[in-house]
C-alpha cells in the first residue's frame, strides 16, 4: 500500500492509503483499514448510513483488504 496525503474539500489534510495499484490507485482514508478503532468503527458507521459512499469497486478493494489483513 503506499501512503499519501490529499487535500479534502474542506482545505483540510487527511491521511490517505492507496489500497489499489499505482497505474490505478484507490485513496482510502487510513482509518478505514482500522476498523476495530474507535476512529475506524465511526468511519464504517458512516459508510453504513450513508454519509460516506464509496464506489462499489473502491468498497469491494477495502473489504479485501481489511480482511486479509485479519488473517
């Protein structure tokens, strides 16, 4: 994974992981590989209510990775 930072709308620095490739990345916030966290768990809150939406390809690529990184 390689790590990284982009500026969100908000002029704000947010912590980003690609989880993807670097001919394709996916950003993902570094939170939402922690899902046990406190941090992590309001992250997945918030893509489970619908107030963050992510792409099904990008959802699909962070599920793979949260769960081999369980194993």
């Amino acid at each position: 994974m390689i790590k990284g930072r982009m500026k969100t709308a908000k002029s704000q620095r947010s912590q980003l992981v690609n989880v993807g490739t670097p001919e394709r990345p996916i950003w993902v916030s570094e939170k939402a590989l922690q899902p046990e966290t406190k941090e992590g768990g309001e992250w997945w809150a918030m893509i489970a209510e619908g107030s963050v939406v992510l792409k099904p390809e990008v959802l699909d690529r962070l599920l793979e990775v949260t769960e081999s990184e369980k194993s």
